[in-house]
C-alpha cells in the first residue's frame, strides 16, 4: 500500500471516516477488495455516491490509461467489506449497466468536476460499479 494511501487510511479512521486536505467534503469509503492473483485483502479509500441503497464507486484512477487494481480485484471477487464513517458491512459488487452507468456518470461529474478532466484524460470508458449490502 502506497504511503499516501495508508495516510488517508489512518486519518479516515482517526476521524470517524472524515478526511481533510485534497479529499476535504468527499464521501470516501475503505474497500477491503480481495486480490485477484493474491487471495490478500487490499484496502483502497475511494470516494463513493449513494445511489438509494447502494454505493457507487468509480475506477477513474484519476484518468489513467488504464482500470485500477482494485478493479480487477472486484470483478474476480465481487463480496468484500466496506467501511463507511464508523461502519463496517459487507457487500456485492456489480459492473453497472450502460443505462445505469451514464445516469450516475453525469451526476459524479456534475457533483465533482474533477471525474470530467478524468474522463477527458483517457481514451478508456471509466467503469461504475455498484455495491450493495449483502
């Protein structure tokens, strides 16, 4: 885990699941994906969009040519836990639909315009996944 995420980590969980600096106001949550190769629990902060019930998470990677790690590792192992603030669950992660994906899309980049230069960054289709409590 890199340096910079093991701060986020730390201060997310000193602080009831709140971040200041860059993430300050984000909704973020710790996904505890299982690696795809490894078999290892991975932690990942990512910033999250309640969606009814559900959570959805985007594999931006900030505009990086390609899906992030922690994608890979839901899609090969779609039950995980979360924390969200002082909350620990399980969940079911799903690839949204194309329908599904475009709705919640717009409404990330309308909410946190920096998933616009994301999107505008890579050639690449950013995946939304959806997690829902299991």
């Amino acid at each position: 885990m890199s340096d910079f995420n093991a701060q986020i980590i730390a201060e997310f969980r000193e602080n009831d699941g709140v971040i200041g600096g860059p993430f300050e106001g984000a909704p973020i949550i710790l996904m505890h994906t299982i690696g795809a190769k490894s078999g290892q629990v991975r932690i990942n902060p990512v910033m999250y969009q309640a969606v009814g019930d559900d959570l959805a998470v985007f594999a931006s990677m900030a505009g990086a040519p390609t899906n992030p790690a922690w994608y890979y590792n839901i899609v090969a192992n779609p039950e995980f836990e979360v924390e969200v603030g002082t909350e620990t669950f399980a969940v079911s992660a799903r690839v949204a639909d194309d329908e599904e994906r475009a709705r919640i899309w717009e409404d990330q980049k309308s909410a946190f315009p920096q998933f616009a230069e994301y999107e505008a960054s890579t050639d690449r289709e950013i995946p939304v996944v959806i997690l829902t409590r299991s």
